[in-house]
C-alpha cells in the first residue's frame, strides 16, 4: 500500500455574468454625438472560502471614448461591480479556488447626448480542489492465482499550495513633452513568469507590462508603456529545489494617476496576488480489478478524479495579415484575443487602434481571422501572445503575431480502484471442461476469463488471438476450464 496527496476536483464549472449600468456624463465634458469604443479591465478584488460555499467579488473598469459635439475624442470613467457565489455541501475552508474571468463583449450604447449605458459580458471559469490522502492498494501478489488488471499512472502529488501578495508602484513616463489630458485604453499583461525553489519557500517572479494610450491637450493621442518586476516569497512547508511548481497571477486593482503637468508621466499602483501549487511527479500502479483463478475475493471498489501529469504539447499559430483602413496617420495598438467558444471554428478576434488623419481622431475597427488550431475542448488550452508587431502601408495595417496554443500540463480523469481485498474458499466445484461462448455486447477479453475464472492467456491462446481487443458480438470462443 502507498498512500500518496492529491488534488480531489471538488467541482469545475463557469458562470456567464452580465452586468449593465447608467452613465452620466460629468457636467465638465461635452456632449456626446458618437461612441467610438468601450474598452476595460477585470479582476477579482476579494475571495472568500468557507465550508459549503465560496464568493468572488470583482469590478470591470471601463473606459467609454466617444466623439463629443465640439469634434474632437473624449472619455467617460464607468465601474461595474459585480459578485458570484457557488454553494455546495462539498466545499471547505481549506480547499483551493482556480479562477479565470474573461471580458467576453463590453459595448456601450447612447441614450442621450448625456447619458450612455454600458453592458459588460463575462465569463467565470473555476475549478475548487482538495487536498486528499489517497491509499493506493497494489500489494495483492500473495494471493494463488491472482489475475490483476493494471494502469500505470503518472500523478501529481501535492506538497502544497500557498499565496502571497505583490504590488508595484511605479512612474511611466512618455515621450517628448506630452501635456497628458485623458486615458483612452490600459492594457496590463504578466510574462516571463518563473519561480525558484528552496527549503519551505518558493521566489515568485514575473513582468508586468502596462500600455497606456492616452489624448494630448493639444489634441493628439500618444502611447506610453513600462515594464515592471512583480516579485514575492510564497512560504509552503516541504518544499523542495527538484518540485515542480505552478505559479498564477492575478491582479486585484489598479490605479492610474497623470502627474502634474512638467512631470510628463503616470503615477501607477497596482496589486497582484500570486498563487503557488506545488507537486512532486510520482509513478503508482493502480489496480483497476482482479480476480483469483483459485478461489473467491470479495472487495470495495472506489471511484476517484485524480490530477495526472501529461506532457505539454504547444503549437505556434502566426498571423500575417493586411487590413485596408482609409484615412489614419498611424497605427497605435492591436489587441488580439482567441475565440475557442466554437472549438471547431477557432477565430483571432483583432481590434485595431489607429489615430485618424484629423486633429485628435481615433479610428477603432474590429477584424476576424480564422486559425488553424485543432481544440479538443475549450477548458484544456492555454492561449498566449507570444509577440505581435503592426505598421501601417499606405492605407494597409499589416499585423503580424505569434500565438502559442498549449494544453495544460494536467488533466483530471476518474479513477476506479481496488481496497479491502478478503480471501474466500472458491465455491467453484466445475470438473475440467471446455466451455463454447458467444461474446455479447460490451465483452472484452477480461470479462470473460473472470467471469469464467480463467487466465486471458488461455483464452488467447486455445483460440489463436493474437490481440484481445479484437472481439466482437457474436464471436465464437473456446474457453478451457
């Protein structure tokens, strides 16, 4: 017997979210004639556990860039909180929550030239785990005759989990002598993550990269970026050089300040929680059934989803693609996000950014590429921008990127097992005969050896098979007893 700590899939779901609110605009801003773009963040600012639920409260920070009746681009600020509880009996204090939460579609619609309203779609996925103690029987060798049925598994083992908060508080400055007027877009994205371990501590780092676009008093619109460490202890007990570690960033607010005017820059604060899971890859033998050829066992048997360790598997998709857009100065960002929703019609969804030809204009058009990508399900993909560059060809945007699908390192599977095997005289009393069957429906060769308390062996071989899962209904066989 070895008994080894789990991750037990408590329960894994998500929940769409949409959350809508009024917006007025300030007595200080002008009118509103049209809406250019509705672009934000979300986070999750505050989690709370305990036994038989767990809630997640967070916020969308939105920014509304419209054309105002005085021609040129202006912003309104919008906020929309919102909440999400998950009740089940199965939940504790002590489980951990994984959690990711995507803007699905943010837009925003006129009322009046004073009034707008702002629709946030959003999509939570979140898994809740457990750490178990699992017994894996597999020392069955001392009973006659036995006949056992086999996986071996490569498992994580759980050392532990652990989080630790990180924040930055940095200037960003831009370029030239910029006199900054509004924020138009934020955009906040964590790479180069790495972690090193020691004895009973683990070193969290990674980059945060924060791009701000940004209108000018003099009516022109500037971009301004900085990359800063996000670095923390996390303290996990047994914590060892040779661990694997997996590390996940979130941020939970950010605050963003233009300095005053001869300063030329932001003042930026953020605040990030780091979360650690930590594993050690082990290699058990699971029975999943046995039978004896001389006598009778009784048994338990018991279903567990068990955390297994795969080998990651990743693909570089490239976009290189032309975008006719008509009368733009320069290009200023792309974002680009993947669209798995329809896993067999996978999309990059492009929205580009360019500053128009006219004082103070912002062009904002919207673009579907289709990718070459094979998904098996939306759940078990990692997507990430590896690079991305764009320029402008006369009336072209060229966007070139590259995009690393990846399936995650571990997967979930239930796991049938063998415990509490007892020993019975065999109250099998059959002389030695030779049994003809016809195989049914569902039948594999391990059925019908144990049913019949035979080897398979002897069934392959009286019957010339070579290999055993090439049966079918209706198939004669020749068992020997």
């Amino acid at each position: 017997m070895e008994t080894i700590d789990v991750n037990r899939k408590v329960l894994s779901n998500s929940k769409d979210l949409e959350i809508t609110n009024e917006v007025i605009v300030p007595d200080v801003k002008p009118d509103i004639v049209n809406i250019i773009d509705t672009n934000g963040l979300v986070y999750i600012n505050r989690q709370e556990i305990s036994n038989g639920s767990f809630k997640l409260e967070g916020n969308t920070d939105a920014t509304i860039i419209y054309l105002s009746g005085e021609g040129d681009t202006r912003t309104i600020r919008a906020n929309l909180e919102f909440s999400f509880k998950q009740e089940s009996v199965e939940i504790k204090e002590n489980c951990l929550i994984k959690y990711d939460t995507q803007i699905i579609e943010l837009n925003s619609k006129m009322l009046n030239e004073r009034k707008v309203v702002i629709t946030a779609k959003l999509k939570i996925r979140y898994g809740v785990y457990e750490k178990n103690s699992v017994k894996f029987y597999n020392d069955f060798d001392n009973i006659e005759g036995l006949q056992k049925q086999e996986e071996v598994l490569n498992l994580n083992s759980v050392i532990g989990y652990g989080t630790a908060k990180a924040t930055i508080d940095e200037k960003i400055n831009v370029d030239g002598l910029d006199i900054i007027s509004e924020i138009l877009k934020v955009d906040v994205n964590i790479s180069n993550i790495e972690s090193k371990m020691s004895y009973n501590k683990i070193l969290a780092k990674g980059e945060a990269n924060i791009c701000i676009l940004y209108l000018t008093e003099d009516g022109r619109i500037g971009k301004a970026s900085g990359d800063f460490p996000v670095m923390s202890f996390i303290e996990i007990p047994n914590v060892k050089e040779d661990n694997i570690c997996e590390l996940d960033y979130k941020m939970q607010n950010i605050v963003l300040k233009i300095n005053n005017n001869d300063d030329h820059s932001f003042s930026c604060q953020a605040e990030f929680e780091i979360q650690a899971q930590v594993f050690e890859k082990k290699t058990v033998n699971i029975v999943k059934d046995l039978y004896s050829l001389k006598s009778d066992l009784e048994y338990t048997q018991s279903d567990i989803e068990l955390e297994l360790f795969d080998n990651v598997e990743s693909e570089i998709i490239k976009i290189d693609e032309k975008f006719e857009i008509n009368d733009i100065k320069n290009v200023l960002d792309v974002d680009i996000k993947i669209d798995i929703s329809n896993i067999n019609s996978p999309v990059a969804k492009l929205k580009i950014y360019s500053e128009s030809t006219q004082k103070g204009g912002l062009i904002v058009k919207e673009f579907d590429v289709p990718i070459m990508a094979k998904f098996e399900s939306e759940k078990n993909y990692q997507v990430n921008i590896k690079s991305k560059e764009f320029s402008l060809d006369i009336n072209n945007v060229v966007v070139q990127a590259q995009i690393e699908v990846k399936q995650e390192s571990s997967s979930f599977r239930k796991i049938s097992m063998i415990q509490d095997v007892k020993v019975k005289e065999s109250n099998n009393k059959d002389d030695y005969s030779v049994i003809v069957y016809f195989v049914k429906p569902n039948d594999t060769i391990w059925k019908i050896a144990k049913k019949f308390k035979v080897s398979q062996d002897t069934i392959l071989k009286i019957n010339d098979l070579e290999n055993p899962d090439l049966i079918y209904p209706g198939d004669k066989l020749y068992v020997l007893k």
